[in-house]
C-alpha cells in the first residue's frame, strides 16, 4: 500500500468516525426511515410509473405518517392508559399491608408505617420529577426532531433510492453477478424477518388479544400489546400472557370462561404460530428459530426497540454473506473484479 492510498484510507476512518458520531443520538430513527423505506420501496417503484418520483415519495410519507405512525402512537396511549390503571386498580387493603406492618414490627420490634412511607416515597419522585422538567423537555424535543429526521430520510431514500443503490453497486468491488446474490440474499432476510416473524407476531398477538377481550379480561389492550411482543421470540410467545388468564378465569370462579380461553388460544393461537409461520418465513429465507432469538434479544441491548426487527436481520445478513462468499470465493480469489 502506498502513501496515497493509505492516507485516503485514514481520512475515510475518521469521517467514518465522525458521521457516526453524528447519527449515533439519532440511530433509532434513521433505523425507523431504512425500515419503513425498505417496505414502502417497492410501491414506489409502480407510483412512478404515473407519478415523478417526488410527488409519489411524498405520497408514500403521507402514507407512513397515516398507516404506521399514527396506529403506533395511538396503541401506545391505549397501553400507556392500560397501565396507568393496573396501578391504580391497586387497594392498599387488597395487600394486606396491616399483616405486613404487624409482621415486620414481631420480627424487627420496629415500628413501620408502610402506607405513610409509601407516600412519603411517592412525594418525593413527584419532587424529583418536578426538578427534571427541564430533562423532560429535552427528551420531548429530541423526539420531535428525530420524528422529523426520521421522516426527511424516509422521503429522500424512496425519492433517490435507485440513485443510492446504483452507487453502492458502483463502489462495492464485486462482479455484478456476485452483488445481485448478495442483495438478493438480503433482500429475502429482510422480508423474512419482517413478514415471517413480526407480521405473524402482531396477528398472533392480535388474536390472542381478542381471546382476552372476549372473555373479560381487565385491561385487555396492555396485555395484547405483550402479547405481540413476546410473540417476536419463538418456543415464548403468547402463553406467557394468555395461560395466566386462564388461571385468573378459575380463581375468579369463571371455569367455562377459563376452558373456552384455553381451547381458543391453544387451537387457534397455536396454529398461526405453529402453521402460519412456517409458511410465510419459508417463502422468504429459511431462518432458525436460535437466529430469532438470539437476534431479537441481543438487538434489543444494541439497538434499542429497532432491535426487535433488526436484530434478526443483521445474523441473517452474516449468514447470507458467508453463503455468498463460499459460492463465488474460488472464482474471486482468481482475482476476478468488478464486471
């Protein structure tokens, strides 16, 4: 390597270093626009065979905006609001804190006052919540820029996205063929992550929920919303959430409910998961339920929420880059270039 070349090199490390550096507060966002792109992408393609590309990308936007942000954002203050009132369902009595404040007073021969000193604990993070507004303006504003970052990218990668792909098929220094493998493999990861796994586990989640709403079940909307969360991890799923209410059922003195729950959600639940799945993923890419896990989990503490979806897509990706570096490396080790 000459100076020349290394010297590029360096220069192409720190400008790395630095735009990372720069879109690294904003990650979940730009993860949320390369998402959305990558689904809305084909849509844009038939737009603009009537439209320009700029009339059909923001066609698309308004499209995000109606159909993904607003169903999310409305979920998420049905959950929220769910939440709030499990809490609040909570009766001091039903705790039994009198045994309790007997109990530790035998035990410690101290005196505690569970009631007043959860209060006094409850005043004091009011205290500190109140002394955090101008931290709580910080995150609200910080959203609010991301939410529009994230919808600028949106608009720009559907607008310009042949013009990025043609460049890094142009930088990539691989033969054309060995690159459309390559996408193509990508390509069929990310939608078997997507309309494999996440699309069955919203519908899974979705029809255990209706399971709980049926049959009673206080504060149905939370639970349904972990359902569709658990359901992203295959061999968990929705039993962590659904066998529970059975028992619940029983120990309300509900016994047919509690059946017609346990018949529901094993038969029908069962077959989405058991059945559905199978199908949709193998049309795609054959994915192991361990890629899934560990990519779901290990997503999660790197990428945050995004990791949910992304996770699996980035094992996936090294899998499809090694399959594609074992088929065509004879030939590339020939010294083969860019065709």
């Amino acid at each position: 390597m000459n100076r020349s070349k290394g010297f590029l090199l360096v220069l192409v490390a720190i400008f790395a270093y630095l735009s990372w550096q720069l879109v690294a507060p904003f990650l979940q966002y730009v993860l949320v626009a390369i998402l959305l792109a990558f689904v809305l992408y084909p849509l844009q393609k038939r737009l603009e065979r009537v439209v320009s590309p700029t009339i059909s990308a923001v066609v698309l936007v308004i499209v995000a905006v109606v159909g993904f942000v607003v169903p999310f954002v409305l979920v998420a203050f049905v959950v929220v609001d769910d939440a709030v009132n499990i809490l609040g369902e909570v009766d001091p009595q039903d705790l039994e804190l009198a045994e309790l404040e007997a109990r530790l007073e035998e035990e410690t021969g101290i005196e505690v006052d569970v009631v007043e000193t959860v209060a006094d604990s409850a005043e004091q993070i009011g205290t500190i919540l109140v002394e955090q507004t101008a931290v709580w303006f910080g995150v609200l504003t910080h959203t609010l820029i991301g939410a529009g970052l994230a919808l600028f990218l949106l608009y720009y990668l559907l607008k310009d996205g042949d013009e990025l792909l043609s460049w890094l098929r142009e930088v990539t220094p691989l033969p054309d063929d060995v690159q459309d493998d390559f996408y193509g493999e990508l390509d069929q990861v990310m939608w078997a992550v997507l309309a494999g796994h996440v699309l069955i586990a919203i519908a899974e989640g979705v029809i255990a929920g209706l399971g709980l709403f049926a049959t009673g079940i206080p504060n149905a909307a939370f639970w349904t919303f972990v359902m569709v969360v658990l359901s992203l991890v295959p061999l968990i799923g929705a039993f962590l959430v659904w066998g529970p209410a059975v028992v619940y059922l029983f120990a309300t003195g509900e016994p047919a409910l509690a059946i017609g729950l346990a018949i529901y959600s094993a038969i029908v639940v069962g077959v989405a998961d058991d059945y559905l799945r199978p199908i949709v993923v193998d049309r795609y890419a054959d994915l192991s339920p361990a890629i899934i896990i560990l990519g779901v989990l290990g997503g999660i503490y790197a990428f945050g929420i995004m990791g949910l979806f992304f996770g699996p897509v980035v094992i996936g990706a090294l899998l499809a880059t090694v399959n594609v570096f074992d088929e065509h490396y004879d030939r590339l080790s020939d010294g083969a270039g860019p065709s």
